[in-house]
C-alpha cells in the first residue's frame, strides 16, 4: 500500500504541476511561462518526485511506464494493474484540483491541457502525426528510463536524465499533441473537458502504451546484461 500511496501522490503532483502550469501559467498575461515554462514544469514534477518518492515506488507515475518496465523485465506483473489504478487516481484527484482553482476567477477551463489531435491539436496536426508522435517520444522515454536506472548506469542521476528527458519530450511534441506519453494524465483532463477530448482519448492511451511495450523489448535486446 505504500507504493500505491507514493504513486497515487507522485502522478497528483505531475498533473497538478505539469497540466497547471499549462492550464494557469503558461499564457498569463505579461509574465505567462510559454511552451518553455511547461515543459520544464513537466520535467520538474518526475524529477522532485524521483528523488522524494523514487525509494518508494520507482517512481513511474505513468501506466506506460509501469508496463514499459514489467515488459522490459524490471517490474513484477502483479503490481502492474494496482499501479496503474493508484496513477489514474492521482491523475483525476489534481485534475479535479486544478478545476477549482482554474475556475476560481470565474473562467471556463477551456481545453484545460487536454491532448488531441486535428481540430484538438494545439497545431492542428493529423491522426497520423500524433499517432507518431506519442509512440517515438514515449518509446524514447522508455529507453532514457530503462537505460538511466540499469545496474550498469550511474543511477543517482538517473532522476535528472528521467526529467530532462519529458523536458525535451514537450518542447518536442507539445505543438502536435499536447504531449502525452502518460495514459493517466490524458484520461485525468479528457473526464473534466468531455466531448471530443474522450472522443480522442483512445489514441493517448493505446499509442504511449504500444511505445512503451516497444521500448521494454528493444532495451532488452541492446542491454549489456548477459
């Protein structure tokens, strides 16, 4: 139960911090945070939870992940299901955290960071591109993972490799999709925006998972261990 509790907690901080940094900051006027600002908030939120939560649960704070990892051989299959139940908790509690405060001045949430694609798109980019799109960036970040926490890596940076590489990941793909590459995350703020943010929601659950599953198998088949 300590490892759902940290999991639970660890991804309410990465939504609350990444999609509330979209939803509050990014286009505040005079002073709001950008494309940049969120990218990095994003990054931010796995990289104080690594090294506040990590010791707990590893950290994942993404179903992708936790599969990435049973997949790629380093997570039991057991724990695979209450991981991903304890994340889409946390993701829907800061998501209905955000709604308060996002509305607290009397605004509509908008889009409230919901990812999508075509007319959803921040770009307006098609299925394909952000079908691409979310299995590369999550099958990289799956590879940055696997390959930051081997035995064989220097794994007290492997906290800092893990968030600047979501970091890198937004300031990538933020335009196509909203970026993704975590199911919770999306699943949080497609339940508050509805509409044709459920309607998209399938992709950003099926193409993190499918990159990600990719990624358990390509690293165990370049890894050093014998």
């Amino acid at each position: 139960m300590k490892k759902f509790a940290a999991e639970f907690i660890g991804t309410f901080w990465l939504v609350l911090g990444g999609c509330g940094s979209a939803v509050l900051a990014a286009a505040f006027p005079g002073v709001g945070i950008g494309l940049l600002g969120v990218s990095l908030a994003f990054g931010l939120t796995v990289l104080t939870i690594a090294y506040s939560l990590g010791h707990i649960s590893g950290a994942h704070l993404n179903p992708a992940v936790s599969i990435g990892m049973w997949v790629g051989g380093r997570f039991s299959g057991k724990e695979v299901l209450p991981y991903i139940i304890s994340q889409i908790l946390g993701a829907v509690t800061a998501a209905g955290v955000l709604y308060i405060i996002a509305t607290g001045n009397g605004s509509a949430i908008g889009n409230f960071a919901a990812n999508g694609y075509g007319e959803n798109s921040p770009g307006h980019y098609s299925l394909l591109a952000a079908l691409v799109t979310e299995v590369v960036m999550t099958f990289m970040f799956l590879i940055v993972i696997l390959g930051a926490t081997d035995d064989n890596a220097a794994k007290p940076f492997a906290g800092m490799a893990i968030g600047l590489a979501l970091t890198l990941i937004h300031l990538i793909s933020i335009p196509v999709t909203n970026t993704s590459v975590n199911p919770a995350r999306s699943i949080s703020q497609a339940i508050f925006v509805g509409g044709i943010a459920l309607d998209q929601l399938w992709l950003f659950i099926v193409a993190p998972i499918a990159g990600a599953v990719l990624a358990g198998w390509v690293y165990g088949f370049i890894s050093t261990k014998k």
